[in-house]
C-alpha cells in the first residue's frame, strides 16, 4: 500500500468549492486499478491550504492513473483559482518512497502542517526524526510502536539501538552527509523492541529540524500480527457474547411484555382478551372436531359486603385465592379467566356438561375451605355452567351460561346450576347479583 500526498494552495476564496471538486474525484478515479481511498485535509490556521491524499496498491498503479486521460478529464473539475504548492509538489510514501520539490520546510511543518499530523498518527507509515549522531529526536505512533524507548535502560534514544552491525556505516555516512537530499530508497535490517528482527524499505529526508526517516516494513513482524489478531478476536468474542446476553434479555422482556399484556395483573388469570381469543379458537375446533365445549361461570357471593366490612385489600385477597381454586383446575388446554369484578370463567374443550358440573363442584367446595387472613367467614361462589350448541355465538354461549349462575344465586347461593332449554340467556342478562 503507498500513499501519495500533494498539497494546493486555493486562491480567490473558492476553498469550499475545490473540497467539493476533491470530494467527488473518486467518482473518475474509483475504477482506477489500484486505487484504494481519497481523503482531503486541510489546515486550521490556514483553511486556504489543501493537502490531498491518495492510496493505492503500489506506486506503478499510481503512476498508470497519472499518465491516464482520466487523470487529466479530473482536472476539469478542479475550479479555476487552485495552484499547486511549488515547496511541497509530491510524496509517496509505501513500500517505496519518493520526493519531488523542494522540501526544505518539513521539519518546520513537522509541528503543524496536516501531512505532518497525518504523519504522527499513522501506525502504519514509520517516521523518525533524525539527528546526525542518529539520536532519535521524534517519532510518531508506528515508531513508538516498533521501536518503543526504554527510558529506564537509556534505550531507544538512538537510531543505532536497534541496527545491525551490517547497515550501521551506510546509514552513518547519510546522516553526517549535510549535502545528501534524497538519492533512493533504502533497506535496513534493525531489530524492534521485542528482539524481533524486521526489515525496511525506508526514504531520508533533509529538513531544517534533522533527517527523517520515513518507511514501510517489508512484512509485519508476525508475533505483532498474532498479537493484534488474538486481540481482535478477543474483542469480537466479547462483542458477540455482549449481543447474545442482550438478546436473551430482550427476547425474555418480550416474553414478559406478551404474558402481561394476556393476563389479569391481581389473579394471575387470563384476561378478557385472551378469554375472547379462545372462545374463537375452541369453537372453531369443536364444530370441526365434533366435540363437546362447556363453560364455568362462577361468581362471589355477597362480595360487596366483604369490600364494606373488611376493606378492598382484603377482598382482593378473597379474589387473588378464589382465582388459584380455578387455576389449579384446569388443564393444559384449558382457559381460566377473569371474567370482570368478582366473576371468573372456565373454558373447557373436549368437556360434557356432566363433567363439567362435577368440576364446578369441586371449585364450589374447595372455595369453602379457603382460610383468607383477616377474613373470618367462609368464601362461597355460585356456579352455573353450559354447553356449546352449535351454530350459536359466543355471547350467546356465555349468557346461557350466565343465565344458570343467575338460577344458582336465586336458589340460595354456594351452589351449581346448569343452563337447559327453557332457561333464555337473554332473559336473565343484567339482573343485579348480591
């Protein structure tokens, strides 16, 4: 990977319309083979100043786009007023590294200009800023990164803390050169902070600050490599367990949200939506089926007086251990529900009406039993039970059902009632229960 930075210098205050003009150059350059990535920076105390950073695969793909038509049809997009910045016209940096221009000025813009900044913050562009004894003046993060200083042993201070023996004289001899610009790229075998040998490929530099050294390496040191991709996959491990805890979490607050939404919040019971849900789905399967279908209607008695002389804490205790009798009655399929106030229902598929009041006998008895504390009577409910008829609708079901609780209650309450023939559900709808 090489990446080439030139830099412009825009006249006429047209510096929002050339980044636009940049910014849209990939669309011209994006096919190019080899290029990799456009960005544009600029210069906070000189918003005037561009620098514009290319990357591609290696500089011979750079060169072919240069000498494309392409190239030269992206300049039409560039508006009139950009001038090309003689003092710092090209540099590659990569696997090889090239200077054209007078670069003079970049130890000074080592402090300020972007290219510099791009530069210390690159991890994977090496620089080192050179003084001619090869003390190391400055490095930026790929530096502190393979050849970190160890300023308890007095190491990495030097270039030469890290030569072989082979390379110490020909990098010497450039350093102490003052009249040496830049004649090649160069090899050198060094060895980095952990002891592990690595190669290379770097460019020297002449600036007023020093000399830098800027390069690739060859290869990454593979340890390094094995290191950040543990690292990596460590990260993407705990990554991956956060999300799945997260989504459990969020499927059991689903689970939580569907199940309240479908039960009576005091009973524990099924609500009325989910009641009428049923009521749908189990006549449906007993005209298909052929099936018998019965229905509980059970209602407190005298359920007012207990609000008025004990209080509505206690008579929602009366209601919360009434409703686990209909609860610990039924089976799977079965449905209980809280039928509104102090009345409660229990659909039963598969269920003849003599089972059924066999049932409801055994709710009616087990309520009598119940010890509600700071409740010194017995609870009773009447019941009045129905079976399906076909063809009827389901508050029909439920009001010949409501019609035998009503004849349960008129015949003297804590008793069973099943609905027949002559009894009309229409006729006994909204009679007042005590």
């Amino acid at each position: 990977m090489v990446t080439v930075i030139s830099r412009f210098r825009v006249r006429n205050g047209l510096e929002e319309a050339v980044r636009s003009a940049f910014l849209n150059r990939p669309r011209l350059v994006e096919k190019a083979p080899g290029f990799r990535g456009l960005d544009v920076l600029t210069d906070a105390d000189d918003p005037a100043m561009f620098l514009l950073l290319t990357r591609w695969t290696d500089v011979e793909s750079f060169r072919v786009w240069h000498r494309s038509e392409a190239h030269h049809q992206s300049h039409q997009l560039i508006p009139k007023g950009l001038k090309l910045d003689a003092a710092f016209t090209s540099l590659t940096i990569g696997n090889s590294i090239e200077v054209s221009g007078d670069i003079q000025s970049l130890g000074d813009a080592l402090e300020s200009s972007p290219v510099a900044r791009w530069l210390m913050e690159s991890d994977m562009v090496l620089a080192l800023l050179l003084a001619p004894d090869g003390a190391i003046l400055e490095r930026n993060r790929a530096g502190d990164r393979i050849f970190p200083p160890d300023p308890a042993r007095n190491f990495g201070s030097s270039i030469w803390d890290y030569m072989g023996c082979s390379d110490v004289e020909d990098l010497r001899g450039r350093l102490l050169d003052s009249a040496h610009q830049s004649d090649g790229s160069l090899l050198l075998n060094l060895t980095d902070g952990q002891q592990n040998r690595i190669t290379l490929d770097v460019r020297l530099l002449r600036c007023d600050a020093g000399t830098l050294l800027l390069g690739t390496p060859e290869s990454r040191n593979d340890s390094q490599i094995q290191s950040e991709i543990f690292k990596l996959t460590n990260d993407l491990s705990v990554t991956m367990r956060e999300g799945a805890r997260k989504n459990r979490e969020l499927s059991e607050a689903n689970k939580t949200i569907q199940r309240l939404a479908r039960i009576d919040a005091l009973t524990g019971l099924a609500n009325r939506r989910t009641l009428d849900e049923a009521f749908l789905r189990e006549i449906a399967r007993t005209e298909r089926m052929g099936e018998s279908l019965s229905l509980i209607m059970a209602d407190l008695d005298q359920f007012k007086s207990i609000n008025d002389e004990y209080g509505h804490l206690t008579g929602d205790q009366v209601l919360v251990q009434v409703a686990s009798v209909f609860g610990n009655k039924t089976r799977p399929y079965d449905v209980a529900a809280r039928y509104g106030g102090e009345e409660f229902v229990l659909l039963l598929p598969g269920t003849s009406t003599e089972s059924a009041i066999a049932i409801a006998e055994r709710i009616r008895r087990e309520a009598t039993e119940l010890k509600v504390p700071g409740y010194s009577r017995h609870v009773t409910v009447s019941l009045g039970v129905a079976t399906w008829r076909t063809g009827e609708t389901p508050d029909e079901f439920v009001g010949r059902a409501d019609a035998a609780l009503y004849c349960a209650k008129s015949a003297g309450r804590n008793r069973v009632e099943a609905a027949s023939d002559v009894l009309g559900a229409e006729s006994q709808k909204g009679l007042l229960r005590q």
